[in-house]
C-alpha cells in the first residue's frame, strides 16, 4: 500500500523561523548580556576562574577596571533588556576599543591575536542595538504599559 504524500512548501522552514523570531532575539539577547556580566564579574570580584588578565585592578585604574565595570553594568542591563540599544552600544564601543587598542597592535586578524571574543561581543551588541531587546524585554514591558497598552514589537515580519 502506498502511502500518500504531501509536499512541503520550501518556505516552510523558513516560516517556522520567523515565527519563533522573539524568542530567538530574546535568547540571543540575555545569552550575550550574562556572558559579557560574567566577564566583568569575574575580572572585578575574582570568581568564575578570575580576571583574564591574571589580577583583579585597582578600583579606577584605566581601562581594566572601567572595562569590567562597563562588562558587569552593560550586560546586566541587556540580559534584563532595560535600557538595552543604550547599554548594547556602550558594551559595543568597549570591546571596539578593546580589539583595536589591545589586541590589533599583536596582529591584523582576531585568530592571530586573541581577539575574537572582543570581535565577537563587539559585533553582537551591536546587532542587538540595531534589532532592539524584543518582544521579551524589560523595555517592552516599560514601553507596553505607557499609551496603547500593547507590548511594543521592536521588530516587525
């Protein structure tokens, strides 16, 4: 007996995609932003294996501990997605500075010198200020409760 079957329209995948879009951004989002926390958590209090660069700095000293106080705040706040295009901008400008004052001057590309996480949290974040915190947001809740009463959408299909 044969069994009788159906095409899947090629879009359909795709379709799934788009549909779990806030979900997708809002993972992305807090993934990122708990990361770049734990960094500067681990850089400021010495726990979570400890600062990268071998010793915790001296309250104010430039720019370890302003990058990991930038870290600890900057991620925080877009893991909770408050005031998330502001602080994913900042964090971004910090690991730009990072990549092109620490690691560049070792070598052209990150591979060569050790960058990549700095590329990398610096790319990220700025996708996350460009797409916005999402439907999943401390903002959205904020923005949701003024005026119409709707969730704001920061992405529309």
């Amino acid at each position: 007996m044969r069994r009788k079957t159906t095409a899947v329209p090629a879009a359909a995948p795709l379709a799934l995609l788009d549909g779990g879009r806030d979900h997708v951004i809002g993972l992305f989002r807090v993934v990122v932003g708990f990361l770049f926390a734990c960094h500067g958590a681990a850089t400021l209090f010495d726990v979570l294996g400890g600062p990268h660069g071998g010793r915790v700095p001296d309250a104010g000293q430039w720019p370890s501990w302003w990058a990991a106080v930038i870290q600890l705040a900057g991620g925080l706040l877009v893991a909770a997605g408050l005031g998330t295009r502001t602080a994913a901008v900042v964090c971004s400008g910090s690991m730009a500075y990072a990549y092109f004052v620490v690691h560049q001057p070792e070598g052209l590309f990150p591979i060569e010198n050790g960058g990549e996480p700095s590329a990398l949290f610096c790319w990220a974040f700025l996708l996350i200020a460009a797409l916005g915190p999402g439907r999943w947001s401390l903002d959205a809740l904020r923005t949701g409760a003024r005026g119409n009463g709707k969730p704001h959408e920061a992405l529309t299909p």
